[in-house]
C-alpha cells in the first residue's frame, strides 16, 4: 500500500472518520467509555492522580532502537513515574505531515500499541490533525499520561544531604548518541542503540524503599548534567561523579569520544536517577539488577558540600567541572 | 524587546530554564506540588475523571476574535465539558518554530492564562519544544484536560428517537469563517468574528434535565453537518433542520455567501449542539438564553424518521440534503 497522508485526512470529514477508524480505533479501541470519542471516562482512583504530558519532535523519527511511537509512550509514563505514580492512561495527539506514508503511520502506531501494553497503560483518548507538507517534519506527536499516586513516596530535593547516593539504573547517553548517528548517517557496526524504554517497573519496586528516597528522574534532554546541576543549583550542596562508576555501552562511548560530545549531557529515554540516603542505595541496586531495564544500574557518585557545583573524578586522578551546556548539542532528540 | 524563539531555548539547557521560568513558571505557576516539573498531582477526585486532548494547528495563529491561545484552552475545556465533565485542570505542550518572536509568545501565553482563568481551569504541567525554521508554522498547541464527571449525565447517541429536539447554543460558522478571512486577507467591515469560548457552563446549567438530554457535542471540524451525520448514519433516524431557525452572525452569512460556503459544514469552537427530549427543550433553551455564551440558542430542528439522512428544509419550501464534505473545505482551522 502507498497511500501517502493527505490534508482531507485532518479535516474532520470522510477520510479523517476513516483514518481514525482504521488505523486509531482498531488498535487501540474506543475508549473506556463509547460514544464519547473526544473524551474518555476513567473510573476507580483510589488516590491522588498523577498528570504528565511531553511533544514529541525527534528527528528522525525512526533510529536505531526505536521510534517517535515507542518514545511518547515511554518518555510520559517515564514522566508519571518518576513523579511517584502508576501509569495508567495515555492520550495520544497527532500532527501528521501531509505526503507521509500511510505505511510509515501504521508502523510508528503499531510501536505505540505495543509498548503500550508493554508499560500497562491504555490509550484512551486522542486527536488527530494534518498539515501541509513543509509545517511539520513527518509526524510529531504529544502524549499526556494520568497515573495514580504509589503510597509512600515523599520525593523533595530539599531533603537531599551530604553523603546521600547517586545511582543511574543503566547505561547513559544512548538514545541521544543513537538518534545523533541516525540524523548524520553513522553507521558502525555496534553503534549506539536507543534505551527508550520505560522505568515504571523500577519506580514500582523501590517503594519499599520511599523513606529514604529523595529524588527521582528521568535524565532527558540535557542528560545527567542537568538533573544534577538543576538540583544543586544555588543550594549549598555538590555532587561528585566516578568516572570510572558511570556505565555507558561500548558503542555509545566510541560515538561520543569520537565526536567529542560530553556523555553527561546526552539525553536517556529508558533510565532513571536516583538519589537516596547511603543505608539503602545497596538494596536498590540490588532490587533494580534483576529487571532487564536495571540490569547494568550503579552507583555513580555522592552528594558533598561543594556549593551548586558538580564535578567528575577522572581516570587520571584529576576532577572536572560537569555544567550545563547554554546552547544546543543535539537539538530534536525527543 | 526584539528576541526571537533560538533553537537552545528547546534544548533542556540553560535558555530552556530560563524560558519557562519567565515565560511559564511566571504565568502558571510551579503546578500543584512544588518539585515535579514535569508532572502534577491532582487531589481530591470524588466522581469518575474525564479526559481529553486536542492538538491545536489554526493558521492564522491570530484571527479576529482570539488566536491560537484561547482556542487551545476553550477546545479541551469543550471535548471535556460535552463528555459531561466539569473541567479541572489541563496541560499545556508547545511546539515553537525557531525564529517566532517571544513577544508573540508572550501574548498567547497570556491568552491562555486569561482563557484558562476564565474558564476556572488551571494549566498544572507542560512542555516545551523548539524545532527549526521550516519544520513547523510558528507555533502549535497540544493541551490535555482533566475533569470530573458530573453527577445524572447519561450520554448516549443511541437513545435518540423520533421528534427529539436538536438545539445549538448560538450562532453557527463564525470560528471557521473568521480563520478564513484572516488568512485570506478578506477585510470587510464587521467581518466574522470568531466564537471561540467555553460551553462548560452551559453543560453545567442543564444537569437538572440530565435524564432527558441523550447528546451534547461542540461543532467543531466538519461543523454542525458532521455531527448529525456522525449520529444519523447507518441508523433508522435521520434529521431535519428547518435553514429559518438557524442562526447566524451576519458578517458570516455574507462571506460564506460570498463564497459559497455551506455554514453547516464551519466549524464553530464555542457552541454546543444537544440532542434532547421535546419536553425539556424550552426549558433548556430558557436556561441558555441567561448567559452571553447561549443568548442566541435556538432549536434549530428535529430528529425523524429519515433513515441516516440529514436535510435542511430552505426558505423556498424545499428541502436539500445536508452531507459531509469528502475533501477539505478549510484545513487548519483548530
């Protein structure tokens, strides 16, 4: 089929009523409640109701590891998460360039369904526009998540204190590194591979743990840099990185040593930062490793008293500054 | 102030900071819980949650009567005011075109503000993103919106039968005939305005005549033909709506005359059309008429036994029918 998307697809007329029954409710049903198809009515919130929502422009849609579907589902219920919640509801809003495949639609919604399950929320309510070619860069796509509050957690970065622990749940800097080798045409054999991926099963696990637990995030664009430096940022506390603790995968080192773009910058889309008193940063890792998605975890450095700045120990014995880059290394890659 | 929108002010960087702590953070606040950036928690829940989302494309962004702004904020408070929810909270994702200058983001950011307070709504979370010149028409809106169903609504098409009443809440066609003589640069003197607005109280105001109300819906792509056509098609009832009652602003008759525009098939972005048991109807119709938003209400025809087809019967004496456009008549107007 070489279908391509047209302007009348968005129009709210016949094809848009086909373009959304055959491709948007057939994957993903009507919704909890039918007859209702610009809405949709969740029951049984027991608790608090934890809201996120992010646009998804990645360019190029498609990278080793992934797409622009599996990205928005994962990066929102990474966003409910880390905020302390149970995904369980997704909205999807689509802006679909005119002239992109039909084909290319199917597979990128195909993603969305499957990682869907994969994360257990459920797509209940979305929209649909088209614009003309040249407003919009294939499809870009916005994902909110409702999810219900887990007990316990009491995340607030003013509680963070000397000595308390870093830990990341995987390797950093893939996806940024995967979708940067898509964009310039870097093909090595074992190249970098997106982690999109979601952390929800690792947030969920750690509850027991809440105590003690005094931030969570999920280090997107800007990478670990700037969740730790957002966080020590005119307070009177520090953060110091183990150079040689950081796991990075083999070929995302190569990329970025080779380009000579600084890892601690480049955004995950499948992992987690953690910080926690030092009592408990070994049952979490612990906790995390027996997941796939926690599988290469570690502790990466501490919390000290070096006023806002973050710096890292090298292999040669010397620290560095870690800060936040003021412009843009790798715009588009969420 | 001259400063356009750069690509780093998307990037998680220090001008992404920056930018939402002026332009965001300054308007709407932190979200309900400090410390969550990216998400919000909302408390306080009684009743089943509604939830909808839009993503907003207009072209123009400024037309007479709003922009893209209010638009974004009425069309979510709508889908989730006709899902028989009381509107609550909403989020905001913006995509910006590299190069749109900050002082039109400023003003729209305003109007949202302005909108959302208006509507008793408040913008909890977000997000930002920028692409590159070329890659988007200035800027585009997603906003998702969370309410609370209200009590007694039982909402379903397939309850309409024979000589239920079909009423709108005011003048149709303004929104979609005000964007296209924006865009075209049609200039005439009292010119169509856009109605862009909320419903959300009129929904709320009709809750007493909850058991004899079977449809509500804002007219928005594909306007007032679509949704009856939607209701109608492949069932044993049809509708027929009488071109004497309907009502329309008359800067839009003219243009739409002028072009040969069927209003039924404009868009309209702050009406409502409800489906209602004859009984209830005046007293809705009574109800509507105390509030700006519904002074120009009217029944505008009824449900029969037309098997699927809509018509409208002309001043004439005859009658046409009223289809769906297969094609675009105006794309881009939400």
């Amino acid at each position: 089929m070489d279908e391509k998307i047209q302007i009348a697809h968005g129009s709210g007329g016949k094809l848009s009523s086909q373009l959304i029954d055959n491709e948007i409710v057939f994957r993903f049903g009507n919704g909890p409640l039918k007859g209702l198809p610009d809405a949709a009515m969740l029951k049984g919130f027991k608790n608090n109701i934890i809201f996120s929502t992010d646009s998804y422009v990645v360019h190029p849609y498609e990278f080793p590891g992934g797409n622009i579907g599996n990205l928005a589902v994962h990066g929102t219920v990474n966003d409910v998460s880390v905020a302390g919640g149970k995904p369980k509801w997704l909205s999807l809003g689509m802006i679909l360039e005119e002239g992109l495949p039909i084909k290319t639609l199917q597979k990128i919604l195909d993603t969305i369904k499957e990682s869907a399950e994969e994360c257990g929320v459920k797509i209940v309510t979305g929209d649909t526009k088209v614009v003309a070619k040249g407003q919009c860069d294939g499809i870009y796509i916005n994902t909110a998540g409702i999810g219900e509050a887990i007990d316990g957690f009491n995340l607030d970065k003013n509680l963070i204190k000397e000595n308390d622990c870093i830990i990341v749940s995987g390797n950093i800097g893939d996806h940024g590194m995967a979708v940067l080798s898509a964009r310039e045409g870097i093909n090595i054999k074992n190249g970098p591979l997106s982690d999109t991926g979601s952390v929800h099963r690792l947030v969920q696990k750690i509850q027991p743990y809440a105590d003690n637990i005094k931030f969570v995030r999920d280090p997107t664009r800007g990478g670990v840099a700037s969740v730790l430096n957002e966080i020590v940022s005119n307070t009177s506390i520090g953060a110091i990185l183990d150079s040689e603790k950081i796991p990075v995968a083999p070929g995302t080192n190569s990329i970025s040593e080779l380009l000579g773009i600084d890892i601690l910058s480049v955004a995950c889309e499948g992992r987690m930062l953690l910080i926690c008193s030092e009592s408990v940063s070994n049952d979490i890792l612990t906790e995390w490793k027996k997941f796939p998605e926690g599988k290469d975890a570690a502790i990466i450095g501490k919390i000290n008293n070096d006023k806002g700045r973050v710096t890292l120990s090298t292999v040669t014995g010397g620290t560095r500054l870690v800060d936040v880059p003021m412009g843009e290394l790798l715009p588009r890659i969420c």
